[in-house]
C-alpha cells in the first residue's frame, strides 16, 4: 500500500502545469483588386499589445474570391514563408473560395509586418485576419487540423475539434466568395475577438475569424451570421485549430492534494 502511494504522489508532482494562453491582439482588412504583393505592418486591437513580442504565435488567414485556383503565400519580412496549417483550402463554384492559414513565432527580433502574396486577378477581392497569441506551446498543435469546404452557399459552417489538454485554445477561421455587391460582414455568437472584413469587387470576398477557450468535451463553432444577401452561386471555407498551451518555467508543479498524500505516507 506504502509503494502504491509513493508511486502515485511521484507521477502527482510530475504532472506538467500549463501557462495559461493570452490574447495579445488581431487585425483584419480587405483590397478590391488586388494583383500587386501587399506588406502589411502589425498594428493589433483588442489584447494586451499592438505588436508581437519574441514567442508570440501570430496566425494569419488569408482568403481570396475568384473563379480560379490560386496559390497564396503568407511571408514575414524577410520573404520567408510562414508555416501552412493544414492545406490550402478551395472550393469551385460560379464564386471560387482560396483560403490558406499560416503561422509564425516570433523570434528575438519581431516582425513589424508580413506579407501576403498570390496570382490574384483586378477582379478578385481579398482579405485577411490576424491573430497574436502568447504562451502558445513550442509543438503548438495539439489535434489535428481540422477543415472542410462548402458550395451553393457563403455561410461558413464550421466542423467540431475535440482538445484534451487543460488550457488549450481553439481558433476557428472563415471566408466565402460572393457575387458582387454583397452586403454586410460575418459575424459569430460564441468566438472570442471574432474579427471579420468584407470587400466588394466582381468576385467579392468575406473572412471571419476568432477563437474559443476549451473547457471540455467537443467545440462545434456556430454556424457564422451570414455576410450578405447568399445565393447558390457562392461557396466557402474553413478551418479549426487547437492549439496546445506552453509548459509553465520549470515544467512541472505539485497539485493541490501532494501535501495530503505526504500526511497519509507519515502515518
């Protein structure tokens, strides 16, 4: 009985404890267009900083409507490509949706701005959204990406992610591709810092992104307010990342209940 307790209060102190994830702030905009590379400083709302500091983990998504399959990069200043999360996402209708998410740590010295880059056509709208976030883990996936597409319609609906570590955080990203003259912008009941843009053009654009913290079981985002009058010409696509929280300084703590276990181990 003594080993069986000794063994459990070791595995109990080894327990690693997570920092916890905070929200260091996001941006979003949107070109009519477009067909020239675009750099774009960090002036971030909504958190803790205007700018990234060294570890911060900035996620951009970038979106552009079309009736052609693009590629998009996402680079930071030294035309060095953030790190795709998941594939691109397409989808072909009479309004094509190209999405891609990225990221990027900051190193010692932080990036001031990004770039966003593609093969866009004067008449394709584009738009993007920026999300900082800091005490995001090194590995900083903790499920696997999960995304998904859909036609006849540009109102995202999102699938489900399902974390498992306390602290983690889900990040939930949007866009559809519409017929000119749409009107209005996504907008989301259960994101956190949801940031959304639109822009018209003869393929016209909408993004919507955020994040909800896990607290258990399954996230299945809310279907996005609509942007705009839809039609069975557009289509869209998404994206829902779990991202695992960084192991606090030292890696490891003892719960609450070791000191109890102590006592029981002195009797």
């Amino acid at each position: 009985m003594i080993r069986l307790l000794i063994a459990l209060l070791i595995f109990l102190v080894s327990c690693p404890s997570w920092a916890a994830i905070t929200y260091v702030g996001g941006q979003t905009g949107s070109f009519a267009g477009q067909t020239a590379d675009l750099d774009i400083n960090f002036a971030l709302t909504g958190g803790s900083d205007g700018t990234p500091a060294s570890g911060d983990l900035v996620i951009i998504t970038y979106c552009i409507a079309s009736t052609l399959d693009h590629t998009l990069d996402i680079e930071d200043a030294s035309a060095g490509n953030y790190t795709t999360l998941g594939t691109e996402g397409y989808i072909s209708d009479t309004y094509d949706t190209n999405m891609r998410v990225a990221y990027k740590f900051m190193t010692g010295t932080p990036d001031t701005a990004f770039g966003l880059n593609s093969d866009s056509t004067a008449s394709d709208a584009i738009a993007y959204t920026a999300h900082v976030f800091r005490g995001v883990h090194a590995t900083p996936l903790e499920q696997a990406v999960q995304q998904g597409t859909g036609a006849n319609t540009s109102v995202v609906n999102p699938g489900s992610i399902t974390p498992t570590t306390a602290g983690a955080v889900v990040y939930v990203a949007g866009c559809g591709a519409l017929a000119t003259t749409r009107q209005g912008v996504y907008t989301s009941s259960d994101q956190t810092s949801f940031l959304s843009s639109a822009q018209d053009d003869t393929n016209a654009v909408n993004i919507g992104a955020g994040y909800i913290p896990w607290t258990s079981g399954a996230v299945s985002p809310a279907t996005y307010g609509a942007g705009g009058t839809d039609n069975a010409e557009h289509s869209y696509a998404w994206m829902i990342v779990a991202l695992a929280p960084a192991a606090e300084s030292g890696g490891s703590a003892a719960p609450a209940n070791a000191g109890a276990i102590l006592l029981l181990l002195g009797q």
